[in-house]
C-alpha cells in the first residue's frame, strides 16, 4: 500500500543518508565535547535514527501496561452485552468498544514535528511499465501511472457533461430510461418510496412494456444492485417498491441486494434495523442507459432529486465505460443476495452466502469475481491503446476515419476506482493517497464531503505535504442528519467535534493559510457532494477530479463498497466546467475560523465529545 512511512527505521536510515551523504562527515563547530566554550558535535545519521527510536522505545515500555489491559478488554465488554436484553444499539457500540480496546490500526496519534517531514519520505509514484504515450501533454502524462492498476479509458471532452443540480439529474434520468433499448444498469444505496422515486420505476416499467411490444423486441435488461439492509429497512422499502417490477418481467429484470459479509452471528442478530446498516454497505452509485453513465454520489430518493446538493457527471456515447460498469455491477450482483417475485432473496447458484456461509471463502470469491473485470478490462484498454497510438505510424486518423472508427480523438481519460475493503480491493485509496502525496508546492486542492471524517492517513498527508487544501464540509444546518430522531440527531455535532480538533489541530502546526476549511450552506438544503479537484501548479483551471460515491472517511475506506473516477483531462473547455462546478459549490461556503465554534450552535455536549471517538469509524 502506498502510505508514507512516517514511523519506519528504514525511511528514517534514508533520510539520514539524504541529510548527510555517504563519505562527507560533519564538520565540527567547536572543540572537542566539554572544552570550554566549545558547541556539540553534530550527530550523524545513524546517531539521529537511534535517537528517535530509542525515545519511541521508552514511549512503547510506558504503555505495555495499558496494552495488557487493552487485551482483557474484550472479554469485560462481551460481558456487558449479555445485561442489555433491550438495548442493541448500545451493545453494538459495546462491541465496537471491545474491537478499539483489542486493535486499532487507524486510532487517532499524537502527531508531532517529523510529520512536516512527509513529503521526503513518501514512496515514488507506482512505476509506469507500459511505454508512455507521446500524444500527451506534459501536464496530464504525469497521471498515467494509474492504467497500471485500473483499465484507462480515453474519451473525447464533447462526450462529458457536468451537471449542477439535484433536479437536472432526475430529468436526465427519466429522459435516459425512456430511450433505453438495450440495457439499463442502476447501482445505489437504496431506492425511495415517495411519488418521484415512483415516478422512475414507472418509467422503468413503461421502457419494458415498450420494449416487449414493438415489432422487433430489443432484448431491453434492467439490473438493479441496492443494499440489503437499507433496501429492507421498514414496511415499505426498496424492495416491495421494485416487485411489481420483478413479478411482471421476470426473464428482463434482475435485483441484487449485496449483504456485508461483516454482518453476521449474533452481531447480525443484537443489532436492530438502521443500526446495523453502520457495519457496512453497497455504496456504489451508478446509473447506465445503453452507452450513456451518470457517476455521482447520489442516491434513488426524492431529496436527492430535489434540495439535496451532490455531483454528478454525464459520460454520453462511451460505450467501453459502460461495459465496464455494467461488467462491474453484474459482478458485485453475483456476489448478492438476489431478490425473488415473492419478496424472498437466494444466493446465485454455487456461490457462499455473505452471512452463513465461510467468511474468508466469501470474501475470496466476491475478491476473484471483481478483480477479474478489472484486469481484463485494463487489458483490453491497454491493448487498445497500443493499437491506436503505438502501432504503425502511417496509419492517419483519416485511414482510422476509413476503417469505421470516427470517433474524435481522446483529450480527456477516465480511470475507475474501486474500494471494497472487505474484499482486499484497496484502488481507490492507493490512488487517492498517491495524488495527495504527489501534490507540489504551489499545486490546490479543492477537497469536499458532505460528512468531514477523514481517514488517518488522509489527514496526515493534508498537513503533512506541501499543496494548498481548501476542504469544502457541510455545516451542522445542512448535514443529512440534522434534526434526526434518536442517537443519529446527535451525528451533526459529532461531525461539529471532528472538525474542530482537525482545526486546532492545523491551527498548532501553523498551516492556517495552507489548509483552509470550509463549511456549505444554503437554506432548506442539505448538502452530500463528496470528490476533489486538483490545480497544477500555476495552473488556473483544474486538470483532474474524483467524484463518485466515497467520503473519504474510515468507513468508505474500510467498510463499504465504493466506486468513483478519475477524470484527468487537457481539454480547457471541460476543465472550464469543473472549474465553474467547483466555485458554484464554494460560493455557498463560509471559511471556518476560531469564532465559528463559538456560536452557540457549535456547542457539543460532553457525552458527544466522549462517545465520537467510538462512534467516529461507523458514520
């Protein structure tokens, strides 16, 4: 995994040797040691890597006796459970609890100086095997390295459209499911059950009708992949709004409900619906109509279609792509629970269930399935790519023109990244640590997610390298759970006490005009846009954005299925519109300063203050 290795002997022996060069000596600055009037030797290298882990040494001798107990842990708070009969939902932070005292590999550390010291110690960008394309810009070339981990695929910029608001997107997809011949893919959290979610699964239904009726049937398939535990939450879910659909087409419509295989035994039986959606989820959102794909962060309900902000962009006529989603849902579908017309699931054919089957038999099976449409899919581009710009050099765009291939050359290349921890498929986040490592000085960042929960390790590489961060995050007034019932009306100041300690913590290290953040509001809105533009730089328009499904928190990295791309192009046009995406989001954002937490809405509450850190990794 490419992480810089902030605490490893070795990196600190390099930068050893990077400060004081084989066979070059320190000069002394004085006599010798004790002479009066003399100064200190300088140490060495190897005297500096001693020095600091003989200090980590003592700090691991102090909490041996707090590891020892941490290791007991467990067992005390099994106990626990068993005398809260009525309570799941506490017994299940219990058990989280348990897990944080027995091993915590992403828990919150004391960060000190050294970690200014990241860039220096962070790993080269993964080497790039294939020849490098010389129709590229300088600009863009340096992104390429990421077609050696997922297929690249190269579009014209007039085939990508961003859109800017909740409504444009539920009319495109309406007008998208009605012209549909062939095929329509839909991956999501889950479907609604208000009047416009209905509206769509009409449209469904009537593009089915049409397509059985006309007088050369297209063959039209509809697969639908939802989560299991938020698609059956409640009488009426995103199931029993999709039977009628299931019990009239049958042989045309497939629905998919993936269950984490995390969820099982008696963490699966104590924790009641809504709580135990926080082990994990199918996170994906994709919407495919023939060769047309919407990539966004939003979900099948009526906010979303409505006052929710989130992005999304438009890939129109790129049929590769699509292929590739399609490949990619069936995949994820085959690993699910399938929906049946009487409202009962099975497992595919020869396939373990997530929940009672083998756990690790499961997760290599789901890993083998996904990882195969990955990689013949990123050999299938790279043999593509060979072919149109490494082949013979006297074939013109004019003799491809000739050969049937009239699309316009590619300007703009898209990179699909997957996240499923639960499956060891870890793409999203190798990519998204090695750009935020790679990010030089002078380069901006514009970062945003509707919920600020930053991994550790994303949160060391934003204070520890040397680009600019704008971090864009909704205020407490627009986030989802605002005014919520229960525990999840307490999340927004939670999500309120995360930020500030990111705040204090960049107010310590003196990096208030590097690291900026942000907080979006708008009245009667709420806000779920998550993804990144990167700024070279000296470079005024963005030449790279993410945005797709993950909030760059410890659950889309550790927990849920996720899915975004990349989309790095050198077409002006195309950056001009990320770029007018981007400030039309910020222009509804204020900078958070020390005042902020003052206003008495930023107020958390003590027991808030205490539970967050045993919470922080479930939301």
């Amino acid at each position: 995994m490419l992480r810089p290795a902030l605490c490893s002997p070795t990196a600190w022996l390099q930068l050893g040797a990077h400060l004081c060069p084989p066979g070059r000596k320190p000069k002394p600055r004085g006599g010798p040691a004790g002479a009066p009037g003399s100064r200190a030797r300088p140490l060495s290298a190897r005297a500096v890597v001693n020095k600091v882990l003989a200090r980590r040494k003592r700090k691991r001798r102090v909490s041996m006796a707090a590891a020892a107990a941490a290791a007991a842990g467990p067992v005390f708070w099994r106990r626990l459970l068993g005398l809260l009969p009525g309570r799941p939902g506490l017994a299940a932070l219990l058990g989280r609890l348990s897990d944080r005292l027995g091993r915590n590999p992403d828990r919150r550390r004391r960060r000190s100086p050294w970690l200014l010291l990241a860039p220096l110690l962070s790993p080269a960008v993964p080497v790039v095997t294939s020849p490098p394309c010389c129709l590229c810009a300088e600009g863009v070339h340096r992104f390429q390295w990421i077609r050696n981990l997922v297929p690249e695929f190269g579009v014209s910029s007039s085939h990508v459209r961003v859109l800017s608001s909740p409504a444009e997107f539920f009319e495109l997809m309406k007008g998208q499911i009605k012209v549909a011949k062939r095929r329509v893919v839909m991956a999501s959290l889950y479907l609604g059950i208000g009047p416009l979610e209905q509206e769509l699964v009409d449209c469904l239904e009537s593009t089915l009708e049409k397509s059985l009726q006309a007088k050369f049937p297209s063959g039209l398939r509809v697969s639908i992949l939802l989560d299991f535990t938020r698609g059956s939450r409640g009488r009426k879910n995103s199931r029993t709004m999709l039977l009628p659909l299931l019990q009239r087409f049958p042989e045309q419509v497939r629905v998919s409900l993936f269950h984490t295989p995390n969820l099982r035994g008696l963490l699966r039986l104590l924790i009641p619906e809504r709580f135990n959606e926080t082990i994990g989820l199918q996170h994906i959102k994709v919407y495919l109509f023939d060769n047309n794909v919407i990539l966004s962060g939003a979900n099948l309900s009526d906010s979303y279609f409505t006052n929710r902000q989130d992005r999304y962009v438009f890939l129109q006529d790129c049929p590769e792509i699509a292929d590739f989603f399609t490949e990619l849902v069936d995949a994820v579908g085959d690993v699910s629970l399938q929906l049946q017309g009487d409202d009962t699931v099975q497992m595919v054919e020869g396939m373990v269930h997530p929940y009672k089957g083998d756990r690790a038999a499961y997760c290599r099976a789901a890993n083998k399935r996904v990882m195969d449409v990955i990689n013949s899919a990123r050999m299938r581009q790279q043999m593509l790519h060979a072919q149109t710009f490494h082949s013979d050099p006297l074939l013109t765009q004019e003799d491809a023109a000739a050969a049937g291939d009239r699309r316009p050359a590619p300007d703009t290349w898209i990179y699909p990244l997957i996240q499923m921890k639960p499956f060891e498929i870890q793409i999203d986040e190798i990519v998204t640590e090695t750009l935020l490592t790679e990010a030089e000085r002078g380069a901006k960042v514009y970062l945003t997610t509707g919920y600020f929960n930053l991994t550790q390790a994303y949160m060391d590489l934003v204070l520890g390298t040397r680009a600019e961060y704008q971090i864009l995050l909704a205020s407490p007034e627009v986030n989802g759970f605002f005014g919520a019932k229960g525990v999840a009306g307490a999340i927004p100041a939670a999500y309120v006490h995360i930020e500030r300690q990111f705040y204090s913590e960049v107010c310590s290290l003196g990096q208030q005009e590097r690291v900026q953040l942000q907080e979006y509001w708008r009245r009667d809105w709420t806000f779920h846009a998550k993804g990144l533009w990167l700024y070279l730089a000296g470079s005024s328009l963005p030449c790279l954005t993410l945005i797709g499904s993950p909030n760059f928190g410890y659950r889309s990295v550790h927990r849920d299925l996720e899915a975004q791309i990349a989309i790095v192009t050198e077409s002006r046009a195309l950056q001009q519109q990320l770029h007018q995406e981007q400030e039309q989001l910020y222009r509804r954002a204020g900078v958070v300063s020390s005042a902020t937490f003052e206003q008495p809405s930023r107020q958390v509450k003590l027991w808030v203050k205490m539970v967050t850190p045993l919470i922080k990794n479930f939301f």
